[in-house]
C-alpha cells in the first residue's frame, strides 16, 4: 500500500480551493494563521515544518503528513533531521505513530527524490 505524497498533496489542494470558493471567510482566516503561524521568526520556519510533521504522523493525517513534509523538505530539512523528526512523533504517538512516520519517510524519500 505504497501512497504517493505528490499526488496526495494536489488532491489536498483542489479540495482546500473548491472548500475555499465555498466558505471563502472560513478558508481565508484559515490561511491566515497558517501564515502567520508558519513564518520565519525566532524559531525557523523548517523548525516548525518538522514540528506539523510530527504531529501529522501522531494524529494520522496523510494529507498533513504530505504537505508539512514537503514544506519541510523545500525549507531545508535533512532526510537524516527528518528521520530524527519521525523518531519523535513515533515516541509521542505510538504504535500507530510507527506505521504512520515509516509512511512519512516514503514522504521524504518522494519529496528529496530518491
């Protein structure tokens, strides 16, 4: 059952845009605090790519997973940081956690193209 992050990630973002021209407001303050949540401040946006990552994988969220990896990857997160990330959501997380973070890092092998 190998999933594919690209395409979860475009799937993701062809439902955020017909749920964002449904409930536009809803969507838009959504987006907001995405932004102002994910900027570059005292802690560095990869920092807080990694920090979604782990609790994508602990909460069990594919679509999550595939767009916080990815962020992650594009900010400059390591495979081997990010491996250390998936580490601490599977402490965090559980057994579950362990089937989720080996599905995050065919993520990060997706996203870093190996």
């Amino acid at each position: 059952m190998t999933k594919n992050y690209t395409e979860i990630t475009q799937d993701q973002h062809q439902l955020g845009s017909a749920y964002r021209k449904a409930s536009p407001d809803t969507m838009n303050a959504f987006l907001g605090l995405h932004k102002a949540a994910m900027a570059e401040g005292v802690v560095p946006k990869k920092y807080k790519e990694m920090m979604a990552s782990a609790i994508a994988i602990a909460i069990r969220c594919d679509g999550c997973i595939a767009s916080h990896i990815k962020a992650a990857v594009v900010a400059g997160a390591s495979r081997e940081e990010l491996v250390e990330m998936i580490n601490v959501a599977v402490l965090m997380g559980g057994g579950p956690a362990i089937i989720y973070g080996t599905q995050a890092l065919a993520a990060v092998d997706e996203f870093l193209g190996k």
